[in-house]
C-alpha cells in the first residue's frame, strides 16, 4: 500500500454558501497540493471578500429570522446527534482527505480524529438543552434573573494541523449555543471541511446556519475578522496573524475574539523517570529538558528510537510520519534546521529532507541547545526536538517559563511532590504529567501568554458563543417605578 497513491474522488471543491455549493464570485480557484508527491490534487474555488459578504449576510438571516437559534436546545442537540451520526458513517472519506492535503496519518484519522469529532458533536449536543441563566436576588422589591443567548454570527477560522477536529473545536460548541457561522478552512485543508458541510445539510441543519468559505487568509479571513455583522471570532493559527485579527476586531465593531495561538511547549523529564516511558513521550514533543543525572542515557536511547522511525505515506498503516503540509512549512522547518546548525547545537541524527520527491523531513535530534537559540525559542511545526540539561527543579522551572508562549507543557516524574509543584510553577494552559498531547472533549484547550487566551474543548468553550442579558421586573408597586 505504501506503493500505491490514494486517489480518492474528490466531490466538494465550491465554497458552501446557504446550504448549497457555489462558484466564487470572482471565478477564482487554487490550487490543493498533495504533500507526498507536491503534484495538484484538485482546484478549490477562492472565496474572498464578497463570498464572505454572502455568506455572513446568510448566516445572518438564518440567525435573525431562522429557526435554529429559536429552537429548544434539546431540538438542537437530536439534529446535532445525526450530524454526528453521519460523520461517523463518513469517517474514511474525512481520513483520506485529511490524509491526502495535510500528510497526516491515515489510520490515526480513521482511528482518532474523525471518530474523536462525531464524539465531540455528541458531547456539546448533550449541552445544548443545558445552557440556563440564573435568578438573582436584589436588594429592592425587584425580581432579577439573567439570559444566556447566543452571541449571533461568529466567525471560525480553522489551521491546517487538525483540520476535521478542530473544525468541531469551534463548530460544536457554537451550534449548540444556536449560533450561525462563516468557517474559512486553511488553504491547505479544505476539503473535509467542504465534504462535511454537505453532511451537515443531510443531518437537517438550517441553510445559512453553517457556511464555509475557502480561501486565503489576507482575503478572506481578513474579511471576517474586520466583518461589522460578526459578532465573534474563534482563530487557531500564529501569534502573528492572532494578533492581526485582535486588530481588526478593534478597528470594526469591537467583537471579542477567541485565539489559540502558537507554543513552544516544553517537556521536562526528571531522574525518577521511567525512561522509556519518557521517550514514548518525548516524540510529541520539540523542547525536552532531562535532568542530568539521567541526560546521558536519555540521549542514547531518543537516538536509537530514530532507527525505527518510518517515514513515508501517510496512508501506510506502518509509517510513523507522513510528509509536511505544504512546501512553505518543509522550507521553513529546513531553515530552522540550518539555523540551529550555525547558532551552535550539535544534529544527533536527521537534519535533511526525506525522499525524492514531497515534503518529508527526517526527523532531527539536536543536542547542546542553549535557551537563546531560535530552535529553543520559535514553534517548528515539524519533526525537530531540541535537547537541554538541567539540574535543580528551580532551574526546570525557570527553564519552562522562559518563553513568550503558554499553551502546554509535560512533566515526566514518578514524585507526587514534583508533580504538584511543577503543575502549579510552570505558566501553561494545559499540564501534562507522565503523557502529552492528551486531549479531550471534556478538558478545557487553550494557552496562556502569546499563546492566546480563550478556550476550546470542555462545557465552558460553549460559553465564548453566547452573551448574559439580565432582566429585573418589579414584584409589587415599587418605589423604582
């Protein structure tokens, strides 16, 4: 199989505007490349300004005068449950092009990602008949309770690095808190996103209610961050272009926004570790810091893991990596590549692409990194990890902080003590103790610092897509009135 290219037919290329696929305005189109050989998958209609006029001022009828903000959260949430049910039926075509776009791992898609995302449909419709104000008592003779309503028309503007899951990130929540949407996918992934706007259809959501719009972030995502009849804005994407959209936002009509933003996460393995519990770990992961009575043994060990590391396609189900995203992110991650090189650190194994063709890296060990080096500072997004020593909890802590992001990091320990204190010092959204990168429906995701502030993921995600509106009412003849 790892032979054969998959290619699969591909079905929806138009932009999903009101519940059917059209044309963009312009006539424009782009090209989608497969990562594993850089050939043209297919042509995607480019949406941009006007398409996101049109698709706002749907989801805005759908939201002003349609039903689905109207309906009783319990309605909501069976529509959602057939949503669910058709992603789930759908699983392998969401996979392949997943798979097929982005190089990420077929069998992980099949077995997690989309699985994982009809799960999370299913979790938030759960929620949705569940979302309730409160009653207040007031000092006066005066009756107050409080509204939770949906925010309105929100922008979702999705990477490429999950693009079914985290597509469900923001799209499950906001459905269920009745809201109507504008999604813009990655230019890199839009074709699950397409593909599983057609299911939403079949499953009875409204038209106008979920609308998505491929295109480019300058044209397209600019335009919903800057929109005046969007009320919100969820990003998953760079500080630099988070910090884009924060301005936009501001220079319109002042709508909040939610950002996930980049990380330079770090995991810190201490003495007591398991070490090769450690190394399972440490393969999520780009800045490991081991404590030094057990950094020698640690190297070797990350060293000869690298041995049985298979790359290749993404649809073989015995690859371990597939290729990088596009040809943008495998030059940029080369250049991190050379950048370490001649800041100092020292290539254990890897360091050069991968293949004759397509964008796979060979994934590279650097040792003897020191905290100002870019490759210790700046998110890869690729196959690299960078190896630092260090002794003391104090000095694993001021290690970890030591970074313009906040998103998550990995504790390795078996001292209950160490845990505890690493927890509560580190300055991260998400703490991982003895795993990383776990992820859940029921755990709240987002960072602190330049990594962006807001979450996704957890029954308060859905919280960001409503608004509170309080309510007083007099109990008798008052002297207010």
């Amino acid at each position: 199989m790892g032979s054969e290219l998959k290619k699969p037919e591909i079905k929806f290329t138009k932009l999903f505007i009101n519940g059917e696929f059209v044309d963009a305005v312009s006539g424009r189109t782009f090209e989608t490349i497969d990562p594993r050989t850089g050939d043209v998958i297919t042509m995607v209609a480019e949406g941009d300004k006007e398409d996101v006029d049109l698709a706002v001022d749907a989801a805005r009828e759908a939201f002003d005068h349609g039903k689905w903000p109207r309906l009783t959260g319990f309605e909501r949430g069976k529509i959602m449950m057939k949503f669910a049910d058709l992603i789930e039926q759908h699983v392998e075509e969401i996979a392949t092009l997943d798979a097929l776009e982005v190089g990420k791992l077929f069998l992980l898609n099949k077995l997690y990602d989309v699985p994982g995302s009809a799960d999370m449909l299913r979790y938030f419709a759960g929620a949705a008949d569940k979302i309730h104000g409160q009653t207040l008592k007031m000092s006066g003779a005066m009756h107050g309770y409080t509204l939770k309503e949906p925010i309105g028309v929100v922008g979702l503007i999705i990477p490429w690095n999950f693009p079914a899951a985290v597509f469900f990130f923001k799209v499950a929540p906001a459905l269920a808190a009745g809201c109507t949407m504008v999604v813009k996918p990655s230019e890199q992934s839009s074709l699950s996103a397409l593909y599983i706007a057609h299911l939403a259809k079949q499953a009875g959501i409204p038209d106008g209610v979920l609308n998505v719009v491929s295109g480019f972030g300058p044209t397209a995502g600019a335009a919903i961050a800057s929109h005046m009849d969007i009320n919100h804005v969820s990003f998953t994407g760079s500080t630099e272009v988070g910090r884009s959209i924060m301005e936009a936002a501001a220079r319109s009509n002042l709508k909040p926004v939610s950002l996930e933003l980049a990380g330079k996460s770090p995991l810190i393995i201490f003495d007591d570790a398991d070490i090769n519990k450690a190394g399972e770990v440490c393969v999520a992961a780009s800045r490991v810091y081991v404590q030094e009575g057990i950094y020698d043994e640690f190297v070797e060990k990350a060293v000869a893991s690298v041995k049985y590391w298979k790359i290749g396609d993404p649809f073989d189900p015995e690859v371990h990596q597939g290729p990088q995203a596009d040809k943008k992110q495998f030059e940029r991650i080369l250049g991190c590549i050379e950048q370490g090189k001649k800041e100092g650190a020292t290539i254990l194994t890897g360091g050069k692409a991968w293949g004759e063709k397509g964008y796979y890296i060979e994934p590279t060990i650097f040792a003897d990194v020191t905290e100002d080096m870019v490759i210790a500072k700046e998110e890869i997004f690729g196959p690299v990890m960078s190896l630092m020593k260090f002794k003391t909890i104090e000095e694993a802590i001021q290690k970890a902080n030591n970074t313009k992001y906040g998103l998550a990091a990995g504790i390795v320990t078996k001292n209950l003590d160490i845990a505890n204190r690493m927890s509560r010092s580190v300055r991260a959204g998400n703490i991982w103790i003895n795993c990383y990168s776990a992820l859940d429906r029921n755990l709240p995701f987002g960072g602190f610092k330049m990594s962006g502030f807001g979450k996704d993921l957890g029954i308060d995600s859905v919280e960001k897509y409503m608004q509170i509106k309080a309510v007083v009412t007099p109990l008798y003849d008052s002297p207010w009135l």
